[in-house]
C-alpha cells in the first residue's frame, strides 16, 4: 500500500494528484482524503496516520542509509520507483540532513522501499526516537530546526537529478544554501534544486542557487493525461481545424491544434496541451470519455489512422490496440449513434434542461434575481444575481438585466421556428451527417438574425440599457435553460457579443445570442446529453462591459483528484478573458492549497498579446511583454478565499468559476456547478 504523507512520499501517478502538477515532476504526495476531514489537520497527526497505514518496516539486509551515493548504482540500490516503464516513472530517494551533526551537518540517503516516510527514520535509527508534534512541525516550518527532509529524484523528462522539499516547506535562503552544499557533495552526479512552489523560486534566487522550476518540467513532459477512461472507436487524425465539424460520435480523435468547441466523440488526443478548463476538456469531462495531450500524437498514430481501436487513458500512459473484428462488429453502427444527435431528441438517462416558466416577460435587473430566477432567466444570469446579494467582500458583480425565456418564445413562434426546425430534420442526410448538418444549422442561423424584432419589444431593451446601464458598452451573453447545470457545463456552446455600444447593435446582438441555440457544436452536445431540440431556450443577460487587467477562471477543488478539497485550481490570463478557456495557447495556471498555503505554478502565460475593450465597440488585441506572471501570490490567495466563499453560498457543492480584476477589485462574472461525469 502506498502512502500519502504529503512531506514525504513522491507523486509518481499523475490521476493521484494532478496531471498537469505531478507528470513525474514533483515527487511529494498530497494529503489523502482521509486527512482532510479534520478542520485544521496538523502535520504530526498526518504522519500518525500515515504510519498507521503504512507496511510494517521488514528487516533488511544491508545499511539502512548511506551518507553518500558515489555512482548510479548506489542510488538505484536505495531508490524506489513509482510507475516503472512508464512515461509517468519516478526512481526516487528519500534523504535527510541532519543539521546537528558534529563536525558538520551530515545527511543521510535512505533505502526509501524500506524507510517509507522520513520522520519513521529518525525514530527508528534514535536519530530523534521520541520526536513528536512541536519537533516534527518544526522541520518543516521554522529556520532554526534540526532536520531537512528531501528528496532527489531522476527526472527522465530532462535526463537530469534534482532534489526537492514539500510545496509547504518554509524555506529560508542559508537553509537552502545549506542543503544544497550538502547534497551536491555526497552526491555523484550533477544535481538541481527543483521548486515546489513560489516561495521555493523566490528563497532559490535569494540564495543564489541554481534551480529548475516545477514549470519548466512540465513543459517537457510528452503526456498528460486530462480525463481518465476508456474507449472504442476509430482514429481519425484531424490536420486543421477547419475539419473538426467533420468528426462523428464513434470517432477517436487525434487533434493536431486545440480547437475551440468540439463534436460529441468517443475519445480525444490533442498534440497541443491545453489547461483544466479549456472547453475541449470540460466537453470531455461532461461526456465522460478519455482526453489526453500526447507529443507528437499524429505521428505516432499514423500507423492507426482509419482503423477501430481501444484507447486506455491511465494516469501512467495511454495504450492504443487494434480492435479483434468480433469487438468492431459488437459496436453500435453510426446510425444508432448519430441517430438521437441528428434529431437532437431527449436520450434515456440524459440531462435534464430546466423547465422555463414563460409567464414572465419583464426585464428583470440584476439586483433582483436569486437562484429561483433559473425558471425564468437561466442558470447563468440567476447565479449572477445570487452572487451579487452574497456581498462577498472585496468582490462585485457588473450590472446588468436579463432578458426572460419569454421573449425568446415569442420571436420564435412568430417565425415559425418549430416548423423550420421540423424541415431541416427531415431533410435528406441531416440525422447521419455532420457536414449536412452544419450546413442546415448555419443557414437557420442566417435566418433568425435577419428576422425582425417586435418593435416595443427592442424599445423596451433599448429602454433598460440606457436607463440602468446609461447605455455603456455591454456584453451581451446567452443563458439558456441548458448550460450551467450539474451534469452539463455547456461551456463554449453559445455565442457572447463583446462590447456592444448602440441600441441597434444591442438588438442584432440579442437575436446572435438566440442563433446561438443552433451552433453546429451546442446541436451536437446537446444531442449527446439527451436534451430534445424542442426543450432549449434561450435567456439574454446584458451585462456592463468592464476593461479587465487580468481574467481567467477557477475551480473550488483539485480537478484532477477529487479528494483534495483544500486545493483551488486557477487558470490566467492578462486582459479580457475570453481567450483563458479557448485552450489555443496555454494559460497561466496555478494551484493553491489551503492546508499547506503553498502556490504552485503549472504553466505561464504563452500569450504576448491581450484583449481589450475598443473605443468604437468590440475587442481589440493589444502587445504583450511575453513571459510575464499574470498573477501575484496575494491575489492567488485572494481569489483562492473568494471561492471558497463562492463554494459556501452555493450549498457547498464545487464551483467553476469566472472572475476577472480590474486593478486589485476582483469581479466575478459566472459561477456553475463543476462538472464531472465518469463513463
């Protein structure tokens, strides 16, 4: 059994953790689940536990630590290795140094298969026998302690050593100077200190010591697995974005760009890594099917291209096998699949939309709206208004009003839409092929948006806008009765129109949102949650543009290890956010835990350019100084607070949340349920 005492075991699978963090590159294990129930654990409660649990120490032949490894072989004899033969392999040694030690500190490198956590090895060997709490916290958290507890690792990624300390290690510059005296001189190859966190980058600079980053490993690791899971299909290799429409539901996909939005598919690999909550993964996680980043993937499914499959996405690696023809000819055919997404009807077992009350057809301000308001305005502008009266502090909410089911009801039935969507279902090629659908859906939206709007209905946007909102710019956004929902994100489906700046504009930008309801790829997700073509409406919230500093979102627990609570994710970038969950270039990402208040970077932003707001309506991109941190660690902290105050107000229940600053105010502008969903 394998354990998680987070100061002293590595992190060789990467689904333990995070794929993004551990990818073989931090080799200091979370606290596990079981940790976290208490309110405010202790460092020396966990290592209780954590012995408890672990294998009984055997007798073994041999030294149990050696003061220093002369040659490989020495630390192959003591290392223990997590995912052996596997891109996720982490040979690894526990060491320990003792600052006490007369002449000089000594340090001593552990047989790790037989000592499983430090604090067992200076009992046990009467280094410190009745160590307990105060002495054990010491060692981690103050300057004057006696131990360093650390690991040294082979990292394959880099074909390079380097040792390390727990994220929540508060290091100081002459302990880090010391340490790195130390191990650079008992051991035989060159070695680097890696960063665990922030604070670790910022004491490795104070110190002068050369150090590799957490982020720069990640950069190099040629696979992280995004959505665990398993499927069947056959490997089609997509070489532009351009032919991604073209994908059908029993397709595994091998992406050579990270598009946008996707069709429903039965596996996706990318050869671009993307973030947590890009919109192609957050599709992957609502489907519940297998997404993983693989360098070079076309090439190395070349070989496959074409042919039916299994795909094993695994926390160590991802396994592809041609499928025995008895297995390919026990798969549904295309036509049962793409059957239920073609006539967008509701599937056994599918999500459930919520049902609109189309009784209310004012404009309701923000102000007004509370969670009840889903019935009436969506999900989305309802949980806005929930957020605005939670009054969390240091937080706003830009004004704004919705627009009800109603008035997209009324519009509708005026054109006629049930009986032009009845005809375009029934046109010849519209249940089986993607391509015809696209079609069919785009010329429906060229329609809508040239149909006409009831004129005292645009007088009475008109009205609000300039009224409430003093007729500034705005952002127009869709929240119909299916995004936001629990078993459905619906992220990147439907249409926002930036920055709209007059009344007529306002009113081409509201029938955009309603078109929306028929993007080729909200018709395909839709069909693949089960949610009839008939049951969608759409809402409007027209909301107060704001000139944003920085923007992304985040997610109120570990997305990639449901049992660590204690962890925010957080994904980046400078300027208006529309671009964080675009997944085209890498946003920054970081992740911060409430337990051992530590900030780990995943990934720096690759932008070198922004949005912002034109002064003639719309976005505009603006330069960027390349490689810049978006974030501080005191505004990680922040936002890390203002999420678990977002996650309170709303039962509870884990958040993927959308916020941006304006200087140092942080603006929040969507909460929803995070989605996930495992096949």
């Amino acid at each position: 059994m394998k354990n998680n005492d987070p100061r002293h075991l590595p992190r060789g699978a990467v689904a333990r953790r995070l794929a993004l963090l551990v990818s073989c590159l931090s080799v200091l294990a979370p606290l596990s689940a079981d940790a976290q129930l208490a309110r405010k654990p202790s460092f020396y409660d966990a290592q209780k536990r954590d012995e408890a649990l672990a294998s009984p120490v055997r007798p073994a032949g041999g030294a149990s630590s050696l003061p220093a490894l002369a040659s490989r072989a020495d630390f192959d004899a003591l290392a223990r290795t997590y995912d052996a033969g596997t891109p996720m392999a982490l040979p690894h040694v526990l060491f320990v140094i003792d600052r006490r030690a007369k002449p000089a500190p000594r340090v001593y490198y552990l047989d790790t298969p037989r000592w499983q956590l430090h604090v067992r090895f200076v009992r046990d060997t009467g280094l410190a026998p009745h160590a307990g709490k105060r002495e054990i916290d010491r060692n981690y958290l103050v300057p004057d302690r006696r131990f360093l507890f650390g690991t040294l690792s082979w990292q394959q990624n880099v074909a390079g050593f380097g040792y390390e300390f727990w994220e929540g290690d508060r290091l100081t510059a002459p302990l880090l100077r010391e340490a790195d005296r130390a191990v650079k001189a008992s051991f035989f190859a060159p070695v680097k200190f890696k960063t665990n966190a922030t604070l670790h980058e910022r004491v490795a600079c104070e110190a002068g010591v050369d150090f590799v980053t957490q982020e720069a490993l990640i950069r190099e690791q040629p696979y992280l697995p995004m959505n665990l899971g398993t499927a069947s299909g056959r490997v089609r290799i997509v070489e532009d974005e351009g032919a991604v429409n073209a994908l059908l539901p029993e397709d595994i996909a091998v992406l050579r760009q990270v598009p946008i939005a996707l069709p429903p598919v039965a596996g996706v690999l990318t050869e671009r890594p993307s973030t947590a909550l890009s919109h192609v993964n957050l599709l992957a996680k609502g489907w519940g099917i297998p997404n993983a980043y693989v360098r070079d993937a076309a090439e190395a499914l070349r070989a496959h291209a074409g042919q039916w499959v299994a795909l094993k996405v695994a926390a160590s690696g991802y396994q592809v096998r041609p499928l025995t023809p008895e297995e390919i000819a026990a798969l549904p055919t295309r036509a049962a699949r793409t059957a239920a997404m073609g006539r967008g009807s509701a599937a056994p077992g599918g999500a459930a939309a919520v049902r609109p009350d189309l009784r209310e057809a004012r404009l309701l301000p923000l102000a007004s709206l509370r969670a009840r308001h889903s019935a009436q305005c969506g999900v989305k502008a309802a949980n806005l208004g929930a957020l605005q009266a939670a009054r969390i502090p240091s937080t706003s909410v830009p004004d704004g009003f919705c627009i009800p089911f109603a008035h997209y009801d009324r519009f509708m039935r005026a054109h006629g839409l049930a009986e032009r969507i009845a005809r375009m279902q029934q046109a010849p090629g519209f249940a089986a092929d993607p391509l015809v659908r696209q079609r069919a859906l785009e010329a429906l939206r060229a329609e809508i948006v040239q149909w006409p709007v009831d004129p005292a209905t645009a007088a009475a946007w008109r009205a609000a806008w300039q009224s409430q909102l003093g007729g500034g710019g705005v952002f127009v956004r869709s929240s119909s009765n299916s995004e936001d929902l629990p078993g459905f994100s619906g992220a990147g489906l439907y249409t926002t129109v930036p920055n709209v700046k007059s009344g007529d504009a306002l009113e081409l930008a509201v029938k955009k949102v309603w078109a929306s309801v028929f993007n080729a790829e909200a018709w395909e997700a839709r069909g693949a949650a089960g949610f009839g073509a008939e049951s969608v409406l759409m809402g409007v919230f027209v909301q107060t543009a704001i000139d944003a500093t920085s923007a992304g979102v985040m997610i109120t627990r570990d997305p990639f290890d449901a049992g660590h609570p204690h962890v925010t994710y957080i994904s980046a970038k400078r300027g208006i956010g529309i671009r964080v969950v675009e997944g085209r270039r890498v946003a920054e990402q970081l992740m911060y835990s409430s337990w051992s208040k530590a900030i780990q970077v995943l990934s720096r932003s690759a932008e070198d350019s922004a949005l912002q707001l034109d002064k003639d309506g719309g976005v505009k991109e603006v330069p960027l100084e390349a490689g810049r941190g978006v974030l501080t660690d005191e505004l990680v902290v922040r936002l890390a607070n203002v999420g678990a105050a977002v996650k309170r107000g709303f039962g509870g229940v884990d958040q993927d949340i959308e916020w941006a600053t304006v200087g140092e105010r942080i603006v929040l502008l969507q909460a929803r349920p995070y989605v996930e969903r495992r096949r």
